[in-house]
C-alpha cells in the first residue's frame, strides 16, 4: 500500500498545483490549451511509442485488452438506464454513457509508470490503444442519438480515431517491437525527453480543468452515476478478468485503467454534439476527486489478489 501512495500522492499534488495555477491566473486558458495540443500531439504519442517499441512481451495480453473493451459495453449498456431516472431528459443520457465508457489515460499512464516502470507503461499504452476507439464510437453514437438538436455535419468516429495520434503512436511502437527494431540510441534518448515532460503537462492541465464550482451543483443524479463508473468498471472488469483467467500485471493495469475517473475531454464532446454540458462539467469534477479515493479501495484489491 505504501508503494501505491507514494505513486499517488504526487499524482494528486500535481493536479492541485494546475489547479492553483489556473484558479490564480499565473496560466492563463489559452497556454493550457496550447499545452494541452501540445501533449496530444507531440508528448503523449512519443511516450507511448517509446514505451511499446521497449517493451517485451512474452505475448500479447489479449486477454486484458478483452476484459477491458467488454466491461465498456457493458457501462454502456449500464449508462442506458438513466432513462429510467426521475426526469431525465435525452441529452443526459448520452452524457451519463460517455462518462461511464472514458477514462483518464494520463492518470493511468502516471501510475502505471510510478508502480511498475516501463513495462506498465507499456501496457497502459496497450490498453489505450484499444479502449480509446471504443470510447469514441461509443460516445459519439450515444451523444447524437440522445441529442435534442443533433449537429449538421454528422461524426465520422472511425475516421476520427484513425487520425488520432495517440491511436497511431501505438500503432508505430507494436509495429516496432513486433518486429524487434531496436530504437536508435539518439532516437530513444529523443523520445525519453519528450516522454518525461508528457505526464507532468497532462497532470497539470488536468487540475486546471477541474470545476471545482461543479462540485457544489452536484445533485444526487451526479453522485450515483460517478460511484456507478468508478466503482462498477473495475468491478466488471475484475469479474470478467477472473472468469477468462487473466492473472498478475496484466490484471493490475485493467483494474487501475478501469478505476482512473473520467476523461476530462468528455466536456468538450458532450457540448460538440448536443449532450448536458453542466452534467459532464459536474461527473468529471466530482470523479476527479473521488477517485483519489477509491482508487486505493481498488488497489487493495489488487493487493489482496496478488497481482501487484
């Protein structure tokens, strides 16, 4: 456990400073924007194709990759039920499936290269590489088809997902280490520099994306339904994980990907295609804090099944 806080806690130090930063004005919007393109673009792809392109597999964890995409279908599924609560109108029903299907890459990213160096990087980068298309066309679907007023130009999710940068930096370092291409001295201290700088920046733009106003019109609808995402994803994650025999780090990076709150990016979808923008303001902020305390509770369980 004390290996667990110490990788956490920095996480979380980190996310309160771009918090400050932003609240105090000593960064302005527009630079954690440009920060913000910035690691999407540059930093992020070259820390996972360096990751992917060193690691070494003794074979694919296909088994976690599965885990991982059917326990999104099934949040999916889950998030449908909010047309059965009281009052719920079209646009939050999309919302409520996009929060349950996204996750926070760069906290799981941190972690997994806090507590198990490259490799799980490496397999938090796999894991990307998979739930990130899913959680597009997922999100996309279900935000149109609940949407009041659906947008002119119709989304185009699986062409989107093949530009996506961080979809492409996974598809260049499989592509490297499954035929064993060693990365060039200069090439891999390159891409270590880049890589070092791209979780630090997206831990900062993190916090300083966090509403913290959306925590006080936070309604009961938006407690239960972050409880539901982080508590139930890694729960089916783990139920599925075990009944398909998945064992060891494979198993510890699907529970910590599934237990990261959601992604911060979702505000920005929700209000592109006609989703409760105040509903996805309000689930990221109060994910964002709550899962500084359920990712410990999940963590335990890792521990007590002896996968760490």
């Amino acid at each position: 456990m004390n290996a667990f806080l110490i990788a956490l806690v920095p996480v979380i130090l980190i996310v309160v400073l771009g918090q400050i930063l932003a609240r105090r004005g000593m960064i302005t919007p527009e630079a954690f924007r440009a920060m913000d393109r910035l690691s999407f673009l540059v930093l992020l792809p070259a820390l996972i194709v360096r990751a992917l392109a060193n690691a070494e597999f003794d074979h694919a964890p296909w088994a976690m990759l599965g885990a991982l995409l059917l326990a999104q279908t099934v949040m999916a599924g889950i998030g449908l039920g909010a047309r059965w609560w009281p009052v719920t109108e079209r646009p939050a029903i999309g919302t409520i499936v996009q929060s349950n299907v996204r996750w926070n890459t760069i906290i799981a990213l941190s972690l997994g290269a806090q507590l198990f160096g490259n490799e799980g990087v490496a397999l938090v980068s796999l894991a990307a590489a998979a739930m990130i298309p899913m959680a597009n066309v997922i999100s996309v679907y279900a935000l149109i088809s609940h949407a009041d007023h659906p947008p002119g130009k119709k989304p185009q999710p699986l062409l989107a997902m093949l530009r996506n940068p961080l979809v492409i930096a996974c598809a260049i370092g499989i592509s490297l280490a499954s035929f064993h291409i060693k990365l060039p001295v200069v090439a891999d201290e390159t891409l270590k520099m880049l890589a070092n700088a791209a979780i630090a920046a997206g831990l900062l733009s993190a916090g300083a994306g966090v509403d913290l106003g959306a925590l006080k019109r936070a309604g009961a609808r938006t407690f239960f339904w972050s409880a539901v995402r982080l508590l139930g994803m890694p729960a089916i994650v783990l139920a599925i994980g075990l009944a398909i025999g998945l064992t060891g780090l494979p198993l510890a990076i699907a529970l910590l990907c599934a237990a990261t709150s959601t992604a911060p990016n979702s505000y920005v979808l929700a209000r592109e295609l006609g989703g409760d923008t105040t509903l996805a303001a309000n689930l990221i902020a109060v994910q964002t804090v709550a899962a500084s305390l359920t990712l410990p509770l999940v963590w335990l369980v890792i521990l007590w099944l002896g996968a760490a």
